[in-house]
C-alpha cells in the first residue's frame, strides 16, 4: 500500500517539505517510489504534480 508523505529536508531552523509517494511500511525520511511536489512554509509556495497524485489515489494511495 501506497501513501501520501511529507518529507522534511532543509536546513535547520528552514524546513521545506517534499510531498513524496512511500510504501506504508517504510519510515518518513526512507526512501520514495515518486516526488510529486513540495511546500515552504516560509515562503508558503506549494507545488503539486496533479496526474501523479490522481495516479497513485486511484491505484492505492
């Protein structure tokens, strides 16, 4: 199975998230089958790879 995570990755103190597809069994920082965007808290920009996202929900996400 299949899941939506955030992947934490930056410096300290300047966090961004990478929104990742991973295998429900592996950690958060393992390793993903597919990047399908990010998020900036600090400058509060979201990117979101749309078919990618509406793949992996239809499959199993």
């Amino acid at each position: 199975m299949v899941k939506l995570r955030l992947k934490r990755c930056g410096r300290k103190q300047r966090a961004i998230y990478q929104i990742v597809t991973i295998d429900v069994r592996s950690r958060r920082e393992g390793r993903d089958l597919q990047k399908v965007g990010f998020y900036d808290p600090m400058k509060n920009q979201t990117y979101l790879n749309v078919p990618a996202i509406r793949y992996f929900l239809e499959k199993d996400a």
